[in-house]
C-alpha cells in the first residue's frame, strides 16, 4: 500500500528524519498485509460504530455530523478517499473493544460451571471452589484489563497478558505511569472531535427539518386534502433535488445561512450538471431500501440493524456528493444549455420515485404518518424520539 494513502487514510503521523533503511521483500509483504488487514478491520469498526452511534438517543447526532465532514472534505479536495475519516481510531477503538470482550471470555466460562455446579450439588464443596475461581479469574480479567488499556488498548495487547505484567514494571520503574496515561487518553480523545462532530450534525439536522417540516406537512394532510398532499408532494419534489447539495454547503462553509443559499447551489449545478445529477440519483435510491425494514417493528435491542443498512448505503452516497460539490467547483463556465437539460431530465425521476415511496411509507410503517419526518436520507435512520 503506498504511504501516502497509509497515512491519510489510517491516520499515521509523518515519518520525519532520516531516509528509512530499504526492507526486504518479506518484509515488504508483510507489512504490506498488516497495513491492508489494519485498513479493512478499521473499516468495519467504523461502520459498526457508525451504525450504534445511529440508533442512540442523542448521541446519533455524532454520525450525522461524521457524514456531514466526511462529504465536506470530499468536497474540499475531490479526492474520494478524504471522506473516509479516522479509520485508524476506529481500528484502535474496535480493537479495544473485541480485546476486552474476548477478555471475559474465561470469566464467561468459569461462571458457567459454577452455575451448574450450584445447580447439581446446592452448596456443595465443588460449587464453592467454582465460585472462587470464577472470583480470582475475575479480579485477573479486570486486572489484565486495566494494564492492556494502559498500554495503549490495542488488540495485541490483550493477546498476551504477561506482558503487561512486563510493561508495568518497567513502567514503574520509570515514573510517570498515571501522567503517560493521563495524557494519552485527553490525547486520543480530544483527536476525535466528538464536539465539532455533534455540532454540525445537531445543526444541520435541524435546518434540514426546516426544508422537510412543510412538504411533509402537506402530505400528511393529504389523507383529508388531496390537493394540500399534490402540493406537499410536488415541493418535497423539488427540495429533494437540492437539499444533499444544501446539506454539503453548510458542512463546508460552517455557516448555517449556506442551508439557505438555494441560488450558489444552482449556480454549481449549471457548471456540473451531470455530476449533480449522478450524486443525486445515487443518493435518493440507496435511501430506499431501508424503508423496508420499516414495515414491522424493530425491538430496541435491534435498533441498530436498520442503522447498519443506513451506514452502508448512506455512506457512499454521501462522499459521491461531496465529489460532485468538487466538480462543480473546478469549472468557471457553465456547462451547455444540453446537459443541464438532461440532467434535469435524469433527476425529476428519481425524486418523483424517493417522493412516492415516502408517501407510501406512512401506510405501510409503523409510525404512520411520522415515518413522513424520518427521511433518511437527508437525517437520521432512527428517529431518537421514538427511542
């Protein structure tokens, strides 16, 4: 894997001094498997942690917000690798938390015949001796967790446990254990800007819901006023066809008025028609999907399943997005007259379907008529109201 791609997409510091000693070719290939192993195992740490931030209360603001930045930066640059952010946290994050749940695995086991135990003989000598094993496993487990933590909380370090018997008395006898701890958590914790994260994911969910407050309205009045439903249909039409892009202006600006700002947004899309209209098709029918999973109800303990179809889907759609922003930032012309005619062409389609299958969400999911304020694919997969 070349460096540079290392680096952006792992989150690796610069590698600063002298010329690296050149490696041997089994070197070579092994650190290269390392590098494509870390990179796919943080992939899939960060799409499952994606997808529970997304069924949380609250807390899914933070996902919100993570594909908000992710499609500014695509944006920014154009370059479709930059919205993938922070893979090499979510790799240590998701290694911390397989490491600490294989951890409990012997507790786990050790529990278990101390149970049966007590079931076959009440009280008896050998459930008494269980359970003092399951207690001395315990206090090792927590233990060996609280060292592999210090250490850094990488996978590898739960994998052997003398080791961090090791570390810590060379630790010891160093100094400075708590403060290197200290530091090290502020440290990685401060470099996921949860609070930039949750901001723009707040903010803009709630603009968002200012575009999608009046034609969802109108159309869950329709049931009783068709004509206000035809109209509520017809605007959920046409701010569907220019929100995403809404959407990636403020995240880019940082500005709250950028939502609003409905003339830059079609000036950009006379200068890349086509893109817009790609990034937007792509958009509206991956968000179909999940409305499938609507149809009966989900327990709680499920909730972030349906969050799992929305990361998945969602996700690419956002940083295609985010690209055809960068398009039409390259071009200082408009395109011909043609193109933005076809593109228009190839975009009223998808939104006339999006929009219908909207409307018939409300007679075919559980929350009725709110399912018309839970549009995923401008806002979130689970509303946190109904949580």
């Amino acid at each position: 894997m070349n460096e540079t791609v290392a680096i952006e997409l792992l989150d690796l510091p610069p590698r600063h001094g002298t010329e690296p000693q050149p490696r041997s070719w089994r070197r070579s290939i092994l650190g290269g498997i390392w590098s494509v192993l870390n990179l796919v195992f943080g992939m899939i740490s960060l799409v499952l942690g994606l997808s529970i931030l997304a069924a949380l209360p609250i807390v899914q603001f933070l996902s919100l917000g993570y594909f908000f930045e992710s499609s500014a930066r695509v944006a920014r640059t154009g370059r479709l690798r930059n919205g993938i952010i922070g893979v090499g946290k979510a790799a240590r994050v998701g290694g911390l938390v397989a490491g600490v749940w294989l951890s409990t695995g012997p507790v786990w086991l050790v529990g278990s015949l101390a149970r049966s135990a007590e079931i076959i003989d009440p009280g008896g000598a050998g459930a008494r001796n269980w359970l003092v094993a399951r207690n001395v496993f315990l206090v090792l487990t927590v233990i060996h967790m609280c060292l592999a933590c210090a250490r850094g909380g990488c996978l590898r370090h739960f994998a052997w446990p003398p080791g961090g018997v090791f570390w810590l008395r060379r630790s010891l006898r160093t100094g400075g254990l708590y403060a290197r701890c200290r530091d090290g958590l502020w440290d990685f914790v401060a470099s996921l800007h949860l609070l930039h994260y949750f901001r723009i994911g707040l903010v803009g969910y709630l603009a968002t819901l200012a575009w999608l407050a009046v034609p969802s309205t109108l159309i869950a009045l329709g049931g009783k006023f068709p004509l206000l439903g035809f109209l509520g249909s017809f605007g959920l039409v046409l701010v569907a066809s220019w929100l995403p892009f809404l959407q990636v202006g403020y995240a880019v600006e940082d500005r709250i008025a950028a939502m609003f700002q409905l003339r830059t947004i079609r000036e950009r899309y006379r200068r890349a028609p086509w893109a817009f209209a790609s990034a937007l098709m792509f958009l509206l029918l991956a968000s179909i999907p999940l409305y499938v999973l609507k149809i009966e109800v989900i327990p709680r303990d499920a909730a972030w399943l349906p969050s799992l179809v929305f990361v998945v889907f969602l996700f690419p759609a956002r940083v295609l997005v985010g690209w055809a922003y960068a398009r039409s930032e390259r071009r200082e012309r408009p395109r011909h007259w043609l193109g933005r005619v076809i593109g228009r062409i190839a975009i009223v389609p998808t939104a006339l379907l999006y929009v219908l299958v909207v409307f018939l969400a409300q007679y075919i999911s559980w929350d009725g008529t709110g399912s018309l304020f839970e549009q995923h694919a401008f806002l979130l997969p689970v509303p946190f109201l109904n949580l």
